[in-house]
C-alpha cells in the first residue's frame, strides 16, 4: 500500500517508463486496437500526471472516482455521497492492512 511505503509509486513509474512502445503497440494490435495513437496520448499523460502519488489519501481516491463518473454524468455525487464512499475506501484500506501484500505474491507465482 502507499501509506505503509511497501509499494514505491517511483519504481511504478520508473516501470512504466520501461515499457517499449513497439512492444505495448504489437500487444494493442494483437487485442484488435488498430489506431494506438489516442492511447498513447492518455499513457503519456498518465505517466506524467504521476496520479498514483495522491491515491495515498483516500478522499483523493473518492475525488478521482467523482471525476470518473464525470464522463457518464453531470453531477454523480454530492458531498454526503463522497464522505460515505471515502468513509468505505478507508475501512476496506485498514481491513487489507494485514494481507494486502498476498495479490503480489499471487501474481509473481503467474509470472
């Protein structure tokens, strides 16, 4: 998790930054995505925006969720609504405490 330190963002974006663009081109092409120019734009933006960092807070996780539902409606949440939805973020951050590191070690066996 951010907030323990055991996940580094820096090493997130130095990972992404890794990727080859002719490698993610030929996976985009593979899945059926043709014109790869528009998700190179978002990718860019991403890796520059470095949104990761303020995920930290878990109002900043209910502020982009907000943001998200933006693009389908007008006005998804009022401020009650956000304060509950950050109120359950937070207490599903303390409940994985304890055990969130195990979706690493899942993967890694996968790999």
């Amino acid at each position: 998790m951010l907030t323990t330190g055991q996940v580094s963002v820096d090493d997130f974006y130095t990972h992404l930054s890794a990727c080859h663009p002719d490698k993610i081109k030929e996976f985009l092409n593979y899945s059926g995505l043709y014109d790869t120019d528009r998700f190179f734009r978002f990718f860019e933006k991403f890796k520059s925006s470095r949104y990761l960092e303020t995920y930290a807070e878990t109002d900043q996780i209910s502020y982009a969720l907000k943001r998200i539902c933006m693009r389908v409606w007008d006005d998804p949440f009022t401020p009650e609504h956000e304060a509950a939805m950050t109120k359950v973020v937070a207490a599903y951050r303390d409940s994985m405490y304890g055990n969130f590191m195990s979706i690493f070690n899942e993967i890694e066996v996968k790999l």
